[in-house]
C-alpha cells in the first residue's frame, strides 16, 4: 500500500472511530429537559443553502461515510411512523410506499421486511447509496423492494400512483422544499398519506457533512462538491407553513426531542 492510500485508509477509520464515540456521547434520551435551549437551529444565507452544480457529491465521494451514520447515528423512527401512519400498526394489503431520498434504504427495506404485503419504492439521486440499498434489499429476500436512481423534484412518477410516502432529512440539503412538497401531493392517491421527518437542529444535522467534509480536505477537491457545509433545518414554524400550501385533507405537524414531524393526508 502506498503512502497515499495509507494516508486515506488511517482518514476514514479515524473518522469512523470518532463518529461511533460521539453516537455513545449523544445518542440520550432525546427528550430530556433543557436539550431545546442548549441547541441553536442555524439557518444558512439562501445563496450558501441552494446546492451548487459542481460535478461531484459528496454523498457519493464518502457514500460509505453516510451509510455509517444512517445506520449507527440517526435515530430509527420506523415505529413512530408506523404509528402515526396506520392505528391498527398494519398497513392494508397491496399499499404503495414510496420513499424520497432513501438513501441506502433504511427505511425502505424495514417497511418492506416487515410488511411483506406492501410494495416499496426507494428513489435517490445517489448511486452508490443505491447499490448499497439493493444489495441490502438483496441479501433480505426482500422482493417487494426495489430502487431507482431519480431526483426527487423532477416529475418521475405518475400522478397519485401511491398511497403512502415518507421521507427523512430530505430537507436538510434539498435547495427546493416548496416544489418537494409538490410532488409529494402529486404522487399521493386520493385518501393517500405522506409522513415527513425531519431534524430540528443544525449541529446534529449537519454531523454527516462535518465529517464528509473533513475528508474531503484529504483530497484533491476540498471545495468541488455540491453540498453545503451545513445543513439547513427549517424553524418549526416555517417546517408547518411549508405543508400548509398544498390542499389536504388534513395536516398535523408536531415534535419530538431533535425531529419535527409533518403527517399530511390527501383529500
């Protein structure tokens, strides 16, 4: 192994290291007194939040780096949303779920896997978080899963071709919540659901970043991905408003230690 490669191999481990400790540190009781007026949400400039069109992602770049805190850091909301989505806990037979920015498929495959009834589709524009998501999708017998490669603001599905939807920290990096929120409407069936989470606070959201960036610095590229640096966590109140401009049926929005929640139906 060269130097080089050395240099990089000692990078990420460390990196990985140091993010697994700090899992230990904060992954707490979320809803502890106090955690709200320690935390400051930190909205970026508009011209600094609107991701720039530079050939690569970061996403891509350190997709394994994402892949580790996706599945060791953030918090698993598979119940809640369970909750919140279905009284009875139990999906109907034959229910469409679509999934934006899925990432390596967290999501997607625990609905999958554990409602083997239900259809789930899992869109991102990332491919190497897709190949790791179908491979996990894969190794689970989960034939009721499948992938594809899509920006999540550009039309690619027919109109109310689903019945449930759900994302998480879709926003964080996303420079067009108004048109998401769109397509999400559009997509839904008459009497569909769509379930959205998202973080409240800018410093745990943007721990990913931090770090993905940070390696970045080992290369070549310090400045030619097109992420911010930080993440952009909307205010409670602007996360609501954003909801409330497309005609449900209904929409409820509320909190949860460091997540906000929007659960919108449509008419």
């Amino acid at each position: 192994m060269n130097d080089a490669a050395k240099t990089s191999a000692s990078a990420n481990s460390a990196t990985a290291e140091a993010l697994l400790s700090m899992s230990r540190e904060t992954m707490i009781d979320e809803t502890m007194p106090g955690l709200a007026a320690a935390q400051t949400t930190v909205r970026l400039p508009e011209s600094e939040a609107t991701l720039i069109d530079y050939e690569e992602s970061l996403f891509e770049r350190f997709a394994w780096l994402y892949i580790f805190c996706r599945e060791k850091l953030f918090r698993d909301d598979t119940d809640r949303m369970i909750r919140a989505l279905w009284s009875t806990g139990l999906p109907p037979a034959q229910t469409q779920l679509i999934e934006l920015g899925c990432g390596p498929g967290f999501y997607s495959c625990e609905f999958a896997k554990r409602f083997p009834l239900i259809t789930v589709t899992g869109l991102d524009q990332c491919d190497e978080q897709l190949k790791w998501a179908r491979r996990k999708a894969e190794s689970l017998g989960l034939a009721n899963c499948k992938f594809a490669q899509v920006d999540v603001l550009e039309p690619s599905r027919p109109d109310e071709s689903f019945d449930v939807l759900i994302a998480s920290r879709l926003f964080t990096v996303l420079p067009d919540r108004e048109r998401a929120v769109s397509e999400m409407f559009r997509v839904l069936r008459s009497g569909g659901k769509c379930l959205i989470a998202e973080p409240r606070y800018a410093f745990w959201a943007s721990i990913p970043l931090f770090a993905m960036w940070f390696l970045a610095g080992f290369s070549r590229l310090q400045s030619g991905y097109r992420e911010p640096r930080t993440a952009n966590v909307l205010p409670h109140a602007e996360f609501a408003s954003l909801f409330r401009k497309e005609p449900w049926k209904r929409c409820r929005v509320w909190l949860d230690g460091r997540y906000q929640y929007a659960l919108c139906e449509k008419d």
